[in-house]
C-alpha cells in the first residue's frame, strides 16, 4: 500500500519512513544480541582462562573475517539486494547463538576452542551484514533526512550498548544458557523485522567482477581526502583506545565486581552515547564540523586515559560514559560525512573497507589491549592507549587540513558526487 508522503516539516526526520523505522528496530535487536553475546563469551572465555591475552584473540577472531573477505563483502553489497544480504547473514548469526548455547549447556565449560570457531563463523557473517546494512539505510531515506538517519541508527546501537551489557551480564550471572538464549531470540526478531523492509530503491553495480571493480572502493576513499581522514581517524583513535576486550579485569581484578560491575562498565558507554544521539537528533551540529570532530576525538582519549588510571568503580563508570558520550559526536560526524559523499553504485565497497577499519579498531583493538596488559599490567595498557589517541587527533588534523576545515554537515550533501 502506497503511504502518504511526509509532510515538509517532517522530511528531515528519519522515523517519518516506514522502511526505514523497520530497518531501525533490525539493528536495534540485532545490536542488543551481539551486546549479549560480546559480554557473555569474555566473560565465560576470561573465566576458562584467566588470561587477557585471550581476551585479545576473541576481537582477532571476529576481525580476521572482515579483513580477509573485505573486497568480496563489498562488492556484494554493491551487486545484490542488501536486505537479502542482512536476512542471509542474521540466519547464520542464528545458528551461531544457538551453537553457543550449546556449548555452554552441552559440552560443559572446559573447552575454549569450540568459542573460537564460532566466533569466526559469526565474525564471517557480521562482515557482510555491516556494509551491507550501513549501504542500505540511504535507500530508506532522502538525503535531507540521511544525517538524522544516521543519529537514529547510531541511537539503536547505543542502547543496544547500555541495556545489552547490563542484561548480558545479569543474564549470565543467572545462567549462560539464558544470555545465549536471549540473544537467540534478539536475532529471531530482527530477521522478522529486515523482512518488512519492501522493497528500497538501490542503484546496483552492473560491472563485471574484475580486479578494477573489486578494488573501487579502496581507490574512491584514497581519492575523497575527506572520507580517507574520517575513516583513518575512526582506526588509529579506538585501535590505541579501545579498552572493552579488558573490562572483565576491571570488573574482576582491579575494581573487584561481579558481572552485575561488568554490565555496568559495558554499558556506561553506552548511555552516554544514547544522551548525545538524542541531543544531537535535537541540536545537530551546524557548523565547525571538521573541528569539532578533533576536540571531541581527543577528549575521547583524555577520559580513556583517566579510566585506566582509576581504582573506584564510581570513578570508573561516569568516565566511561563521557568516553562514550565524545565517541557518539565523532560518529554522528564521520559517518554523515562517508555516507552522504559517497555515490551508491560504489557505496557498498566503501562500506566494506570503512566495517574493516571499524573492526580494525575494535576487534584488532582488542587485541592490542589485551596484548599490552600481558606485557605491561591492565591499567598501563589502557592509559597510555587514551594518551595516543589525543595524539593521533593532534596529527590528524595537521595531515587531513580538508577534514579539518569542514564546516556544515549539509554542505557536504552539495558536494556529493
């Protein structure tokens, strides 16, 4: 049924779009269940183990995916219908949740390779449901509503974050085979959902596999400086300050908690992102874009460096959430920017490239951080990560001047390609 347009007042608003309110509560549920997952699995591996070191290889073990398949993942967004591509991969997701569920209930809580093996599978179809559904929000919307789009999303991620922990952990605390559950349920639900979607316009790719094509979207982000600065800026920053793969220490060791102190950690950053989005959804951000984006970058590092210092969960907690409240500007930022000068035939390679930095600098940050706390002690590894990436925003801003100078979000929608 053909529904009214939106009245004018109402253009700008992303929920005055049914595919595209379907498509926001897809994300939200499918967010809300990898939360659980991501929570429950470090904290089920940490308790196997003991050591951060495998804290480390569970991000490698969801990143390695992505970084292998990059350039098939996005030419695949770019040439079959990507709502097909998300049902696919939340089906795969599925068998995952249900496979871990297995092995904490079935195969007992000894093994720890089982995780590993699922975790790639699961990393596997996470590489082609990201740019795949990263490309299809701007077919759901007019461009004049993609940046609100963008908050909204950015909004379902981050309650995702501040619920999803929190319910991961008391979920798990009561069983691991409720968290799995839950989780299992969570992807049901967004597979529904993903299915209401009828039917977005999307100009897909007709060029004939080849290296050339397959290579499009690496040669369009080094040609936009822009995009290339926001995108590179999003990988050095978390790559030197992600601390999530070490919350378990923190919760068990240094600020000794439970899982209750574990939900809560994962999930402060979260609330603060969600307080920003819904700020930003009000009172975007309408000119010194470029700037902005550095100032809050940087402090993205400070309170990264001011957490690992910090001994008192109560200290620890409201750091973190400012931490995520600064992240969600930049966010909100790189991604208008990437999505409205990106034309859509090369869209979905582009996306392909920037989930593989995203992976980059969450799981493969992981990865660094639990490397370095083997080395150098927990706290060491996450303060120093917060001082170098306030580094990284200063030498940014000196190497991509074009980003820097970025002024109103809307302009770049003049510039679009």
């Amino acid at each position: 049924m053909t529904q009214p347009a939106p009245t004018a007042d109402r253009t700008r608003l992303a929920f005055s779009y049914r595919n595209f309110r379907f498509f926001w509560f897809t994300t939200a549920c499918s967010s809300f269940a990898a939360q659980i997952m991501s929570v429950s699995v470090g904290w089920q591996v940490y308790d196997l183990t003991r050591n951060p070191l495998f804290l480390g290889l569970v991000g490698l073990a969801q990143f390695m995916p992505a970084l292998l398949l990059v350039l098939v993942t996005g030419l695949a967004a770019d040439r079959f219908r990507r709502r097909r591509i998300m049902q696919l991969c939340l089906v795969v997701e599925l068998g995952c949740a249900t496979a871990l569920l297995f092995f904490a209930t079935i195969s007992g809580q000894h093994e720890v390779w089982p995780i590993f093996i699922i975790l790639v599978v699961l990393g596997t179809a996470r590489a082609f449901l990201s740019p795949a559904g990263a490309s299809l929000a701007p077919n759901l919307v007019p461009p004049v509503a993609l940046a609100n789009a963008v908050s909204m999303n950015a909004t379902a991620w981050q309650l995702a974050g501040i619920v999803g922990p929190m319910v991961g952990g008391l979920l798990y605390g009561v069983h691991p085979y409720v968290a799995y559950g839950a989780a299992a349920v969570l992807v049901c639900a967004a597979l529904v959902s993903i299915s209401m979607v009828s039917g977005p316009s999307q100009r897909t790719s007709e060029q004939q596999a080849s290296l050339e094509t397959l290579l499009a979207g690496f040669r369009y982000i080094f040609h936009e400086k822009v995009v290339l600065g926001a995108i590179s800026l999003d990988l050095f920053a978390v790559l030197m300050g992600g601390a999530v793969a070490l919350m378990p220490v923190f919760a068990r060791d240094i600020l000794e908690t439970g899982p209750w102190g574990l939900g809560l950690l994962r999930a402060a950053p979260g609330f603060g992102a969600i307080f920003t989005a819904l700020l930003l959804s009000r009172l975007p951000i309408r000119d010194r874009a470029g700037v902005t984006l550095f100032i809050f970058v940087a402090l993205f590092g400070l309170f990264t460096c001011l957490f690992g210092l910090s001994t008192s969960i109560w200290f620890s907690v409201p750091l973190l959430a400012l931490v995520g409240a600064c992240d969600m500007v930049s966010v909100s930022i790189r991604e208008t920017i990437m999505q409205l000068w990106t034309p859509d035939h090369v869209r979905g390679r582009v996306n392909a490239v920037n989930s593989v930095f995203i992976g980059a600098s969450n799981e493969l940050g992981e990865f660094r951080a639990g490397l370095m706390a083997f080395f150098i002690g927990t706290q060491a590894a996450v303060a120093l990560g917060g001082a170098a990436t306030m580094g990284v925003a200063g030498a940014w801003s000196v190497m991509f001047p074009g980003l820097r100078r970025q002024r109103s979000l809307d302009r770049a929608m003049v510039q679009n390609p």
